[in-house]
C-alpha cells in the first residue's frame, strides 16, 4: 500500500522516498520513444522495480514478454505478472504503448481494428485482468493524445464516435471514410478518445474511489522523434524523425505551445507514475503544454458518462469479460 500523500509534498523530494519502500510498477510502451526515457527515468529513481510488458527485451527493469496485438498474450501477461509478484501489490500501472497505421486494413490474431486493439482493447483487458493486483493508492496512467479532441486541430482525422464494435470492425461503420489515410487517422484517434472515456469510467468506479486511485489519461502533446511514425509513408517519417531534431525541434517549440521534446514527455510520464504530479480534484486529464502540466477538459464527446458506460461494456464483452 501507498502511504498517504498529499499535495504539499515537495516536489523535489519525492514522497514516495518518505514511505521508504519499493514502489512496483508495471508499463507498457518503454522500449522506444518517450516511453523509454520515462522507463530509464523511473529504475534510476531508485525506487521502483519495473516490470515492462514489451516486444523484445530491454536494458531497463525487468521484461515478460507482451504483443498487444494477441489478447492471448495479454492474458499471458498479467498472469507473468501477478506470479512474479506474488503478494506484492502493484503501484503504477502505466499504459503507454500505442500504433498509428496507415490505413484501416489490418486486423489482430483476434479479428480486430489493429489500431484500435492495440491502443485501447489490449490495454482494457490489460487494466482489468491487473485491477485487482493494484495496491490502495495506486497511480494509473492512460497515454492518450490531444488527437482526440477537434477543438485541438491536430491535423488528424478526428473522432465521430466511440462505438466499440464499430471500431473493432470499421467495414461494418456506415459512416467510414473511405480514404485508406483518413480512416487510419481516424482509428488513431478514436482510439485515444477512447482512452479518456475509460479513465473516466475508471475514475468514476466505486470500488476505485474506495481504494483511492489515482488515474490520470496523459496527452503528451505532439512529440516529434519519437518510433510513432514508423509505419506511415515515407515523407511523413523523414518530416516526423527531422522535426525530432534538435536544430528544427527547438525553435518549433519556441512557437508551438502543444509541442514537446522527448526529454520532456518522458520525464512528465515518469512524474505522473511516481506521483510527483498529481491531479487536482475532480480532473483526470492532463496535456502537457509547452513543457508544463495543465488539467484542461477533455473533448466533450470525452465527457460523456454514457458513452464511457458503453464503451467499458461493449470493450469487456469484446475481451470475453463480463462488465
Ligand atoms: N509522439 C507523439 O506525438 C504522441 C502524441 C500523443 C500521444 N502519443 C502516444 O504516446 C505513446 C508513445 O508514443 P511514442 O511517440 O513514444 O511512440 P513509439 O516510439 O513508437 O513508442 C511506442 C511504444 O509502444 C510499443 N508498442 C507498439 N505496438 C506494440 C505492440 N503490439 N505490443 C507491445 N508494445 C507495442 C512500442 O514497442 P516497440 O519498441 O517494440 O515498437 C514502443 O515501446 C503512444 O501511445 C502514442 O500514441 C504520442
């Protein structure tokens, strides 16, 4: 269990060095990007162990192997997990690992959305098959993206909607895009929009209140150098990896109040796990601007009770959860 915490903690002085024991943390998406720099950050506190679910095996904290591609592997996981720390509870759980595609046409082992099920289905069965291995107190962190509020002109395709089964299988929406990049930015951040709505559930759920959760769905703003990129066309990774470099990062930033340096997502990250930043009441979004940590609304289709209601059942009943 967390000690207690309050706001007045020192922010140089991390509280959670007061409690004087080990926090357990277990991440995804610490392999590359600003992941990996929250993942460093994190072990060389010296006071987390850190399990990260990953792909292939890292230099930092331990790895059990996770594709979150394959619910089965999911699965697989939180069962590593949970025999490797016996009784010890988990401290931060924080899901970071996330795909941008350039179109919609891929689907998992389990026949859905690629994108879809690995930003948001994965990482829900994820949060729930690890739920009840969280300590009292404990600190989730959602990665989710600015994307997936309009308001923000991102430049992506934005959200319609948060239908669970309409994205698990986008042939079956109706309304689609049908242009191959629209509709993958459209999963993108549909996907993300999702990530808000479940930490809205999350947060809203009695037994979380009960056990004092902190959750927190995290936009890192845009941060440009990262692996991100990878898999969309050829210009859009050269502009992507040459907008990450110091010479052009910088001055970009000195302009653009939503960009953020690698260093800066990574290092907010791994404050969010630690509970270094915490949120003010009642919030829990955060987007880091220009270097800073500000708690604004989440898109209004983002604040919608009844669409996180739906989204938690139609996401559990997708996994083969019962609510
Ligand atoms: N960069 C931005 O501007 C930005 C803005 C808003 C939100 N975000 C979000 O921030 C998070 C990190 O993004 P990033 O920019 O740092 O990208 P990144 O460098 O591509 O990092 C993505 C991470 O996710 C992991 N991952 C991807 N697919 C996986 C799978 N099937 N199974 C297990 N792990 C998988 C990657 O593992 P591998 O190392 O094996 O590939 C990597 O560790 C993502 O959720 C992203 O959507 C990014």
């Amino acid at each position: 269990m967390r000690p207690e915490r309050s706001n007045k903690d020192p922010v140089d002085e991390p509280w959670i060095s007061n409690g004087g024991s080990m926090l357990t943390m277990v991440m995804t998406g610490g392999t590359s990007g600003f992941g990996a720099i929250s993942a460093e950050r994190l072990t060389l506190s010296g006071n987390a162990r850190l399990i990260l679910g990953a792909r292939r095996p890292t230099s930092v904290g331990e790895s059990i192997p996770l594709d979150l591609t394959e619910l089965d592997a999911v699965r697989a996981f939180a069962t590593s997990v949970r025999d490797r720390l016996g009784d010890t509870p988990v401290d931060a759980l924080v899901r970071n690992a996330g795909v941008i595609l350039p179109d919609v046409t891929g689907r998992t082992v389990d026949g859905f959305e690629t994108t879809f099920a690995v930003n948001h289905l994965a990482h829900y069965l994820l949060l729930r098959l690890l739920l009840p291995a969280l300590a009292d107190r404990a600190i989730v962190v959602l990665n989710t993206s600015g994307t997936h509020d309009p308001a923000n002109h991102a430049g992506l395709a934005p959200p319609r909607h948060a239908d669970a089964e309409l994205l698990a299988h986008p042939d079956r929406d109706p309304d689609r895009d049908t242009r191959p990049r629209k509709a993958g930015e459209h999963a993108y951040t549909a996907s993300k929009l999702c990530t808000a709505l479940t930490a809205r559930s999350l947060s809203g759920d009695p037994d979380v209140q009960t056990r004092r959760f902190t959750v927190v769905a995290y936009d890192p703003g845009q941060v440009f150098g990262t692996g991100l990129a990878k898999d969309l066309s050829f210009p859009l990774r050269i502009a992507w990896s040459l907008l990450g470099t110091p010479v052009l990062g910088w001055p970009l930033r000195r302009i653009n109040r939503n960009l953020n340096s690698r260093t800066a997502a990574g290092n907010t990250l791994a404050d969010l796990a630690l509970g270094l930043a915490t949120p003010p009441n009642g919030r829990t979004y955060a987007a880091l601007r220009r270097t800073q940590l500000t708690w604004p609304d989440p898109s209004e289709l983002a604040r919608r009770d009844e669409l996180a209601q739906a989204l938690w059942n139609d996401s559990a009943r997708l996994v083969g959860l019962s609510d």
